[in-house]
C-alpha cells in the first residue's frame, strides 16, 4: 500500500515538473519575447540590446523581410526636408553644372569700348590744294624774283617746283557703345576724336624773321648790294629746310553706326561696320563730317573682356561753313587702323 503511494506521489511530481519544464520553454512566456509595457516591472532598458538581437536575427533568418523594408523606408522619412532637398539638389547640381555664359556676338548683349589709333594714308583735295598753296607761297620769293639774277630766278623756281608737297598724318581715339539686336546685326554710336598734323611744310623762319620787318624795305631808299645778297641767301635756305608735325585739324565726330557680325556665340567675332559722323573743328572753326566704312574683328575673354583690331576706310569733308555748303576741294580721304579694349553686359 505504501509502495504504490509513494509511486502515484512520485509520478505526480514528475508531471508537475515537466509542466514547469515546458512552461518555461514557452516563447508566449518568455518575457524578451514581450513587449515591456505587457510586462509589469520589466525595463525597457533591459530588453532594448534582447530586442535589437532578436531583430537582427530575425531579419537574418528571412522571418521579418517586409519588416525590414518598412524600417529602412520609415528611417528614410525621418530625415529632415531640408536635408532632402538639399541632396537633391546637390545631386542635380553635380550632373547638369552651372550654366555657362555665351561668350561672343550674341542677341540682346550690350558692348562698350575704347579705342585708339593712327591714320595709314591721307589725301585727297584738301591735302592737294595745301601742297600748292604752299609750293606757291610757301617760299619767300621777293628778293631773288625782283632783284636776283636769272641764273638765281630759275634756281629759285626749279626748287619750288621739285617741292613734294605736305604729307598729312591723324592720331585718333574715342568711345564706341553697340547693342546687338539680332543674331547678326548691332547698332550703336560713339565719339570720335581726331587730330591731324602736317609734314615737310617750308621753313623760312629765318628768312621771314629777317625780312617781315623794317629791315625788308630799310628806308625809302632801295636796299644795298649786300642786303640783298644777304635776303636772297636766306630765301634759298627755305628750299631745304623744313618744319613738321604742325596741328592742322582737330575734329570731334559725333557718329552712329551698324555693324554686322559673321559669327554668333564665338570668341572670334568678325564684323563690317558702316559709320557716318559730324563734327566741329576746333582748329578752323568750322563744320566737318564723315562718311565711311570699317572691318575687324574681336575676340573675346573671360567675364566679357575682348580686345579688337579695326581698319578704316573714310571720306572726311571740312569746311569753314556748314558742311552742305561744302565743296569738293574741302574733302580729304583716310585709312586708318585702330585697337579697341572692351567688355560685354549681358
């Protein structure tokens, strides 16, 4: 009787403890297996590395994949917007770059420029009408015309008649400001100043000291043998020597023009330019004007800077009165050349 007490005792302990047993395999019962708010009295703390480990496991085994995505993609929307838009701009910045400027002749574009250069040929009527004037009364002929000897006479005219004439040179500089209006055609308009000096005029200073005084007619009397040689002697001397650089012309242009431009967008720009202009000459007082042609090109720089080389082809009217009344003796023609330095606004 004992004995099968004691059995029935033995096998109830052995069920109870199988029951703990398996109680305490049970993942419902694993408190790591909870959240901490279904467990009084378990730290958050405590379960944060047990939960992260059992994340990660699970994602390992494949168990929570979908879980993982949305993870990823609810980190991704945490981040702020600003830093969003920012890396995709940043993004966009590094693929497409800043957009570059147009360099060249372009549309809409606004050039200013300064210039300056010198004449390569002037003649003409004016420059003509100045070597006779000056071959006729440009030498003090008085004494050996009316006193000299006939060898001394033709000596004195063969002189004057070898003369070459004036040789006529021009500086210039000014200011050109032209708008592009379309893809080939600019127009603007500028000043233009210039000033033209002359060469190889006679030089009888001494002579025309000497004689352009009392001295010339000393008394009532005729002069002496010896004042006459010693005029005559100074009216040769004029036959070679003589004065240059002396300011003729000075003329301020105020001119408009349209130029058209081969290239569009290039650093090397090619142009033609029709240009007229009116003037005022300081020197005479008087009324100028010009008609005339040009080409070049430009070439261009960083940040608008160009530089530009220009030939010129002009027909330049002077006259005391105004131009409409002006003759053709009043006319001379230049070519010219001068360098420009400039910049583009856009």
């Amino acid at each position: 009787m004992f004995k099968y007490a004691f059995a029935i005792i033995s096998l109830v302990l052995i069920t109870q403890t199988q029951a703990v047993l398996s109680q305490d395999k049970d993942p419902k019962r694993d408190p790591t297996s909870l959240s901490p708010d279904r467990v009084p009295g378990y730290s958050s703390e405590s379960t944060s590395s047990d939960s992260n480990i059992s994340k990660e496991s699970a994602t390992e085994d494949g168990v929570s994949s979908s879980d993982s995505k949305n993870d990823s993609s609810s980190k991704s929307n945490n981040i702020p917007d600003g830093s969003q838009s920012n890396s995709s701009s940043s993004s966009n910045n590094s693929i497409s770059g800043p957009e570059s400027k147009k360099n060249g002749f372009v549309k809409g574009s606004n050039y200013i420029e300064l210039k300056g250069g010198a004449s390569l040929f002037i003649d003409g009527p004016v420059v003509d009408n100045l070597s006779k004037t000056l071959r006729t009364n440009g030498f003090d002929t008085f004494f050996t015309y009316n006193y000299g000897t006939d060898a001394q006479k033709a000596l004195l005219y063969s002189g004057t008649q070898n003369y070459k004439g004036v040789d006529v040179v021009g500086t210039k500089f000014g200011f050109l400001y032209e708008k592009a209006y379309s893809d080939h055609w600019g127009f603007g308009g500028g000043l233009d100043y210039r000033e033209y000096r002359v060469n190889n005029v006679p030089q009888n200073d001494l002579s025309r000291t000497s004689i352009a005084s009392t001295y010339r007619f000393p008394g009532a009397a005729s002069p002496s043998q010896e004042e006459l040689a010693q005029f005559i002697g100074y009216e040769f001397a004029g036959l070679s020597s003589f004065a240059n650089s002396l300011v003729s012309n000075r003329i301020l242009f105020l001119e408009v023009n349209a130029s058209y431009h081969f290239f569009t967008e290039s650093v090397f720009d090619p142009y033609l330019r029709p240009v007229i202009g009116l003037g005022y000459d300081t020197t005479t007082k008087g009324y100028a004007g010009k008609v005339g042609g040009a080409a070049g090109f430009r070439y261009f720089f960083d940040y608008g800077i160009y530089v530009a080389l220009e030939t010129s082809a002009d027909v330049v009217y002077v006259a005391q009165d105004k131009i409409i009344t002006s003759k053709a003796k009043d006319r001379f023609y230049e070519v010219s050349y001068s360098f420009s330095l400039g910049k583009k606004f856009n």
